[in-house]
C-alpha cells in the first residue's frame, strides 16, 4: 500500500480554473480559511521504503516545522521498533529468538497482538507468514518456472504453524518458528497514526495529513479531500477513480498493479492467499476508510485476498468503516455509507470543476496564431494529435541510499517548436518563496500562474511502490483541454533544491502518430527520464 508519491499535478482544467478562484469556492478542506492560509507541506523520500507528504493547519511555519520534526522522529523510532528490513530493529532482534518469552516494547506487543486479532477476523486471509508463499512464487520467478505443488503445499503448511505467543500478564512474547514473517499489511498505517499523534501533541497545530506510500491519516480540524489512483491507469495525473473527504480518519489502498512476478510471459501478483498458497488478482485495489488506521490497513490487504462478498461483509463488522472495490471482471463494489463520503462533480468545487467540467466550456489560453503577412501563401495546415495516442514521461529522482532525504523541487512541462509551453504536467515545490529555484519554470508566465491552484489539489491514496520512479501522461491536449498538433514537441524537466544543485534537462520528439521511445540523459537530481509515444492500451 505509496504515497504514492505526492507530486503536484496539473490537470488540463487547472489553468482554465485560475479565472474561478477569485470567486467564492469552496476549498478543498471544510476548515475555516483562515487554517487553510496557513498550510505548511513537506515532503521527504525513503520513508519506511517510499515517500511522504506531510500536511500541516499550523499557526506559523515554525510550529508547523516542529510538528515535522516530531512525525518524523516518532517514524524512525517506531521503525527501529518494527521494522524487519533492519537488522538492529527490536523485530529483527526478536526474530532471531526461539521458544524463549522475550519481554518486549508495548509497540512491538501490540502489532503482535494486533496481527492475532486480524488473522482471526479475515479467516487466515491476512497472516504475517504469507511471506513463505511469497518467497516460493519469487524462486519460481527467478528460474522461470512455476513452482510446483509440494513446494506450495510445504508453504501453506509453514503459514498455517502458529507462530508466536504472547503472555499479557508477563507482557512476554515468544517466537515459536523459523518461518519468515513480514508485518507490512498495517504496519505501515500504525506508525502513521502515532506520527499524527506525535505531531498534534508537539506543536500549535489545528490539523494535519500524514501520508506515506498512498496510506494516510488525517487529524484535527482538517478535512481532507483524497482521490483514489486508478489500478488501471496510475501515472500521477491519471484521472482518479474517486474522490471523497475524510475528517479524523485513516484511508488505506491495497492493490496488486505495481508490483509482481513473471513467469513464463505470464504476470502473477505480489498478493497472495497464504490459504491456497496462489497469488490472488481478482481483486485490483481496495481501499478502505476507517476511524482507526491498523483497521483501514488491515482490511485493504485482507479485501485484495477475500472474495468481494466476503469483504463487503467484513467491512461492514467494522464500525464507520466503508471500502471500494475494483475488481478484475470491471466491477466497482462499495459499502453502503462509500457515498456519503464522496465529492459530489459539483460546481463550487474544485475536485468537482476537475472532474465535471467539459474542456468546450473553459477559456481558451492558449496564444493566437500570429496573423499572415499579406500576400503570404499559408503553410500546409498539420495534422491534429491522434487522440489514440499518448506521451508517458518516466522520471526516476536520484536516491540517497541508507537515509532519508528531502525532496527537490521539480516542475515537468511541454514546448511546441516556438519553445511556448502548451501543457503543464507537474509542479512539485514547498511555497512560493522557492519557486524562483526553477529557473525554466519561472520564464513561463502560465505555467507560474498554475501554483496558485497548489493547496487546493487532493491527497493520492494508491497502492505502495518505492520511492522515486514516478510517471506522467501527456494526452496532447493544451492547458485549456484541447487537442494541439502533432509534430516535434519538447519535454522539460526541471529540478532544484533550495540553496543547492540544479538540473534542467529537454528532449524534443516527434508525436506524428508513429510509436518512439528515447532516454533523457539524467544527472545529480534526476538520475534518468525516458519518454514512451504509443498508442494507448485499449480501455484508456
């Protein structure tokens, strides 16, 4: 379940809109405005192996620093708690123990604990050893090959093993087998809801949104707008499959479209039903909104596994608790309360104006062709965009391995021939006061006018991918929603750290209706881009 990386997009409406802020909108969040001018994000790579987006309602930019500094110290401790990827972590340490009662933290208890409750509630679907299923399915990638029936059936034997026991009285846990355990199924989603803790109780902060990896929590008087990726189409400005408010409540998203093994040709999902020992992927995303952040985390994992009828039913155990279901077959699946959390498409809101306004209803930005000089013969006129093709700009930002880093300010956009900037994809920055660190960016008087839609746009909730590969799509529609050319166009990406490096690099390609691909050379922030112009995937 990543952020998924919070970059900043730019919706081809968004420009179009700017003309409608001044007016009397609502704003995403339902906190007075007042909490809204005082919006602090931050945003930080390898967290807990992805991204984090931080959301602070403070009553000043040091208040909403020390609540930063206290969700992200209360991350690494909780980590060195949990976490079984390092070896020091008290984790790892009591995995290494055998039939001896270990006293251990209440953190690493309760997980525990917690993981013992799950297990029951999902009939097995959710068990911290699914991982010996997980390893057989990734050998059997590895020598190409499935894997055959008795080493499934040894897996499914090991998980089914109880694998530790807990003393309440003695507040003792004893590690019973050798099976591989891994506890990233809510894991994740209970460190986030003690960093909201950490950070509420630290600072003068009114509220806040944490999220990490596409699973967040949102605290205090905020209420959050969060749209959910869809499964099917998940480069950062993709349309969402839905869009709902959350106010004192966790949301998580589970699903099997990022990641997974091949064999053979043939792709299997990283999920699996530690039950039948099978990857499962009749189900590609659920997402789950709950009052309590381990349950929201929970119940995302087990819906991927469980038949949808049998999810359905399990949410609805759960007090306040509401999914959406995206299956396989094409079926879109909510509880009963799933509606009265979404945003309507309605005018007087931005997420509604994104998704309901048709593009032959906005104001037409773009610069006029000049008019032709008398007794000019005017040129061939060109063909328009293919609207069955696309642009997808990969881009993948330099890792710091072993450490957590801030995240540079980035900004991607499109150039026709005359080097005008015709389309914004995205603006990724930390306030106004560091825009002018994207030099290309600030050229551009449009596309500098689009940051002032930022703390307007949603959270992303989206299954978990690592942190820096992030993809854009460009459908050849100008910033005010119509179809340019086809012809040679230039993609920008820009990036630059506040007092630090700088890194601006172009690619120019051809987008006539032939597929091409090319690499951009990368550097000391932007490691490496590609661009892929192709016909798109039938059903997008």
């Amino acid at each position: 379940m990543s952020l998924r990386f919070r970059l900043f997009y730019m919706h081809p409406l968004s420009l179009s809109l700017l003309g409608l802020l001044s007016c009397a909108l609502t704003p995403v969040s339902a906190a007075a405005d007042s909490s809204r001018d005082h919006l602090h994000v931050f945003h930080h790579e390898n967290v807990l192996g992805t991204s984090l987006e931080l959301k602070v309602s403070a009553t000043s930019a040091g208040e909403a620093q020390r609540a930063e500094v206290a969700a992200l110290a209360e991350i690494d401790r909780l980590a060195h708690i949990l976490s079984t990827y390092e070896a020091t972590s008290e984790m790892s340490r009591w995995l290494r123990t055998s039939r001896a009662p270990v006293q251990v933290s209440a953190e690493l208890y309760e997980v525990l604990a917690l993981f013992d409750q799950w297990r029951g509630r999902s009939d097995g679907a959710l068990d911290a050893a699914a991982e010996n299923v997980c390893q057989v399915w990734k050998t059997a990638a590895a020598q190409d090959h499935l894997p055959a029936p008795a080493a499934i059936a040894a897996a499914v034997a090991a998980v089914k093993q109880r694998h530790w026991s807990l003393d309440a009285t003695a507040h003792t846990a004893t590690h019973l087998t050798d099976s591989p355990l891994v506890f990233n199924s809510f894991a994740k989603s209970y460190i986030i809801s003690h960093a909201c803790d950490a950070a509420m109780s630290s600072a003068k902060v009114a509220g806040l949104v944490v999220n990490i990896g596409g699973d967040l929590v949102a605290r205090g008087d905020l209420t959050e707008a969060v749209v959910v990726a869809d499964p099917r189409a998940d480069a950062e400005n993709d349309p969402p499959v839905a869009s709902v408010r959350v106010h004192d409540q966790a949301v998580a998203t589970s699903g099997n479209y990022r990641r997974g093994v091949t064999i053979g040709g043939k792709w299997f999902s990283h999920i699996v039903d530690p039950r039948s020992g099978q990857p499962v992927g009749h189900v590609l995303s659920a997402t789950v909104i709950a009052p309590n952040a381990t349950d929201a985390g929970a119940l995302a994992t087990a819906c991927c596994v469980l038949l949808p009828e049998q999810s359905l039913r399990l949410v609805a155990a759960l007090p306040h608790a509401q999914c959406l279901l995206l299956t396989q077959d094409g079926q879109r699946l909510v509880s009963p309360g799933w509606h009265s959390l979404e945003i309507p498409p309605a005018a007087g809101d931005i997420a509604g104006l994104l998704a309901s306004q048709p593009p032959s209803q906005l104001i037409d930005t773009a610069t006029p062709p000049p008019a032709p000089a008398v007794g000019a013969v005017p040129a061939p006129a060109k063909a328009q965009w293919d609207e069955a093709t696309e642009l997808v700009v990969s881009l993948e930002l330099s890792r710091f391995e072993g450490r957590r880093s801030t995240r540079p300010f980035v900004a991607v956009w499109i150039e026709d021939g005359d080097k005008y900037p015709v389309r914004a994809l995205a603006l990724w920055f930390n306030g106004n006061r560091w825009l002018g660190n994207l030099k290309g960016w600030q050229h551009g008087e449009q596309l500098r006018a689009l940051a002032e839609t930022t703390d307007l746009m949603p959270s992303i909730s989206s299954a978990t991918r690592p942190p820096g590969k992030y993809s854009l799509k460009w459908d050849g529609k100008d910033n005010s929603g119509k179809l340019v050319k086809s012809g040679k166009y230039t993609v920008c990406i820009e990036a630059a750290r506040e007092h630090g490096t700088y890194q601006i690099i172009r690619q120019e390609l051809d987008c006539n209706g032939t597929a091409a691909k090319v690499d951009m050379k990368g550097d000391v922030e932007i490691s490496a881009a590609s661009l892929d112009y192709h016909r798109k995937a039938d059903g997008h």
